[in-house]
C-alpha cells in the first residue's frame, strides 16, 4: 500500500514534525512542514536518544548521520551524592545495557533529521505562523498573516502549546510542578577531558542528587562541550518557556551549598535558560476530522526519564505506519492514538514520579543511597532491567525505510 500523494501538512518543524515529514515523504506522501521561525534553529541544549529513540533513526536511516555529528555513546549513569561522592553507577551501552543510548546536541538532531526531510521529499517553510487549524473533510491551517492552507491531513506538531490540543481537549490544564529547571551548554575545559577520559567519566551521564535540588551533565559533541540541567523545587513558578532567560547567579546561589564538582560547573555558566516544568495530562483526544496531535502535542512529559524526544520520534514512525496500512484515514488515526496511548501514558507516569528520588532530605538520603550502594554492588542488573519495557521496545519492529 502507498499514500496515494496524499498531501499533509505539518505544524511544527521540531523532532516530531521532523521525523514524521521523512516517514511520511518516504511512504509516498505530498509533505509541507510550517515553521514560525525564519530558520530551523534550536537553542543550545542536550537530550539523549535512547534505544527505543534510536531504533526510529535506524529505520529512517539516520542513525550513522546522528552518530557522525559528535554523538556521544554513553556507557553509564554515575549517581553521585551532593558532595560528589559515588552512590552507584548505571550501566547503559554495552553487554549489560540495552542497546546504544546517545547523548546528542538538539541542534544536531533537528538539523539531521531537517535534512533527512528534504532529501525524502518534504518541504519546510519558514515564516509561517498558524493562528489555527480547522478539522474537516479538506482540513486547514489559517496563518497570522491570514493565508489559509489545506491538505488531506493536518499534524499539529507544534508542542505543549498547542492551539489544537486545546480545541480537541478544553479544559485540560497543566498544573505546576513545584519545580524549576535551568538548561546550560558550556565549552569542555581541555584538563576536564584529559581527567575524564583517564577514568572513562567522559561518557556517563552525572546525575548530583542533593536536598531539594539536582543537576544532570553529560558531554555532547564529541566530549566539546557540556550539558547541564539543574532542577531546584521552589513554590514560585516562572514561564513554560526555552526562550526564557535567567542571571546565571541564580544558578549558582541555589546549588552553592553542593560539592565542588557542581560549583565548578555552575561557575563556567555564562548564559543559561530557566523553565518552569509543569505537569500536563496526556491528551484524551488525540485526533479529529483529517487532524492529529504528535509529540509534546499530545502528550508533553517531564524531563526526568530523558523521554520527550524518543517519544517523539515513536509516535513519527507509528502514525506514519498507520496510514500506509489502513485505507481509511479515521481508522488509521484511531489505530495510531491506540498503539500509543498506554506506552505514552506510562512514561509520561514514569517521569512525573522520578524527580523526588533525587531530591531527599537527611536522614531519607543516607538510606535510600545506602540501599542504591548494596544493590548496584550485588546485583547491578535490577536498577537497569526495570526499565527494559521502555529502552527495549521498537516501534519499527526491524523495519527499514530507504529513499529512491
């Protein structure tokens, strides 16, 4: 079966909009992608592609072309406790992982996956600001600018402020988590990665647990640069926003009282980017007449499982693969929301209930990372098995889309 040249139009030139644009193109399908900005440009952040994540850049054929940006292969998560200190470490990639789990820059992968796009076929327009979509049996996308478009299916793409999740769910409304996070990159000191390749810390992700408050850092770009997410509980809350910028001081104050390893990563901060991290509900409506949420759209999560993309790039590959096997359109939509819903719903669960474990207090600290010490010491396998339904799962079950 093939799309026929069905014509589609995606809001949102993200990582969902993105890898769903080449899944769609390399089926057959006429694929328009409307971005706001004058350019695809992410701002400077890491995320990490999971095996699950990975297997969909395998089946687009992208994951040599993610691999060759600098893409680094971790091989762990060292859990350390404020004062730096080793609780226990993680294994990711390699015999005992579950497969390769990359840390990548966001720029990168967008840019990747932008490409892989054009060379399959879609189109991306820049400039295009939409004021809405209009479900029907011809679906359209009314700009700002006021130029109406139409296609056979609409996807809204356009995350976690997105103008059809409200109209396809109203009164769905994220609720503060009570937590903050800054986003950081900043340029690996040469000594930094001398130190760290000596005793192979250069490829885990560092996770610093303290009382109310943890960082996370990981190198990206072939170790040339580091991430950094700090996440600090506090009752105020500030914008749902990456564009909102903070006085790197701020940073610093709220993790003075960590160990040297985080002042000293908190103090190369020169600009860094603070967000609000609430809790939204996964969509109870994921489509309506020729439209349908992907990605945050549908279903944003907290950024403590790493998901957001990976999920991202699964609902990509399974709706695309909806409609290339269905005939009817409602029925392909209705299978997609269906194959998704629960895995979705799951992480997204997972998430929202990691952030406390990394946030105890004495004397719940020095338990906790006491019985984290034991069991990575006796049976290492149990902190990572759990999570083999997550990293294991392939949504293209060994499929291969290829150009041409």
């Amino acid at each position: 079966m093939t799309e026929h040249k069905r014509s589609i139009l995606i809001v949102g030139a993200g990582i969902a909009g993105l890898a769903a644009a080449r899944a769609l193109a390399l089926r057959g399908a006429d694929v328009t992608v409307l971005e706001q900005a004058v350019e695809i440009a992410e701002i400077g952040a890491g995320l990490q592609v999971s095996p699950n994540g990975l297997a969909v850049l395998a089946g687009l054929g992208l994951d040599q072309a993610l691999r060759d940006t600098g893409a680094v292969l971790a091989e762990g998560i060292a859990l350390r406790n404020s004062a730096g200190r080793l609780v226990t470490r993680l294994e990711l990639s390699g015999p005992q992982g579950a497969g390769d789990y990359l840390l990548v820059h966001r720029a990168d992968l967008i840019a990747v996956l932008a490409e892989g796009a054009r060379a399959a076929g879609a189109r991306i327009r820049p400039l295009h600001l939409v004021a809405r979509i209009e479900p029907g049996a011809t679906p359209s996308i009314v700009t700002h600018q006021g130029t109406t478009l139409t296609a056979d299916l609409v996807l809204a793409a356009d995350g976690i402020h997105s103008s059809l999740a409200a109209t396809l769910n109203p009164g769905s409304a994220p609720r503060f988590t009570g937590h903050v996070a800054w986003r950081a990159t900043v340029p690996e000191e040469a000594k930094d990665r001398d130190r760290e390749k000596a005793n192979a810390g250069d490829r885990n992700v560092q996770i610093f647990m303290g009382a109310g408050r943890h960082l996370v850092t990981y190198p990206l770009r072939g170790g040339t640069l580091r991430n950094i997410v700090a996440v600090e509980e506090r009752a105020t809350w500030v914008p749902e926003s990456w564009s909102h910028t903070d006085d790197p001081a701020n940073l610093r104050r709220a993790f003075s009282g960590m160990g040297p390893q985080v002042r000293a990563l908190t103090n190369r901060v020169t600009q860094t980017h603070l967000w609000g991290l609430f809790r939204h509900p996964v969509a109870t409506r994921w489509s309506g007449e020729r439209v349908v949420l992907l990605g945050d759209a549908a279903h944003p999560t907290l950024p403590f499982m790493g998901q957001g993309a990976n999920m991202a790039l699964e609902d990509a590959w399974v709706l695309a693969d909806a409609l290339y096997r269905e005939g009817n359109m409602a029925t392909a939509l209705a299978r997609y929301q269906t194959l998704r819903h629960r895995r979705v719903v799951r992480a997204v669960r997972t998430a929202n209930g990691n952030a406390w474990k990394y946030h105890l207090r004495r004397p719940f600290s020095d338990v906790a990372h006491l019985g984290l010490r034991v069991l990575g010491a006796t049976a290492p396998g149990l902190l990572t098995n759990g999570f083999d339904w997550l990293y294991n799962h392939d949504v293209t079950q060994g499929s291969r889309l290829v150009e041409g």
